[in-house]
C-alpha cells in the first residue's frame, strides 16, 4: 500500500498516535490498525470509499440533484 499524507494530515496523525501511545501501547496500535485499514479501502475501491462516506453524495448521485454542493451529477439513466 502506497499513499502520502499532506503534512498538516501527517502531523494530526502523529499526535493521535503519540496521544492514545501514552494512554495505551495496545490502543494505539489499534488506532494505526484502523488508519490504515481505512486507508487501504480507500485504495482498493475510491468512489465507494467516498459514497460511504458521504451518504448525501450517493443520494445526490442516484437522483440526479446535486444539494447546492456538487457541480452536477450524472443519473444511471444518462449514462450509454
């Protein structure tokens, strides 16, 4: 798995690990299980990684509106 952080992200990242590390070894380790599972999901499938995330842009997808925060939207009925 390949990724890079934006330093801002990298350095919120290292202070979460540093501060659950001085709560418990075993509670950050699950931290950094969980970063990085959810890192690899984003990899592995983008677009459904961003519609879970986000339930308004899958609802805003499906039916063709777009909420006044997307651009537009393209329905499955436009599609060829």
């Amino acid at each position: 798995m390949k990724y890079a952080l934006h330093p801002e992200a990298l350095e919120e990242y290292l202070g979460a690990v540093a501060y659950y590390a001085d709560i418990n070894l075993r509670l950050a380790e699950s931290f950094i299980n969980a970063f990085e599972s959810g890192i690899e999901e984003i990899l592995t499938y983008p677009v459904k990684s961003a519609l879970d995330s986000c339930p308004q842009l899958s609802q805003d997808l499906n039916s063709g509106s777009c909420s006044g925060r997307l651009p537009g939207a393209v329905r499955n009925d436009e599609i060829a």
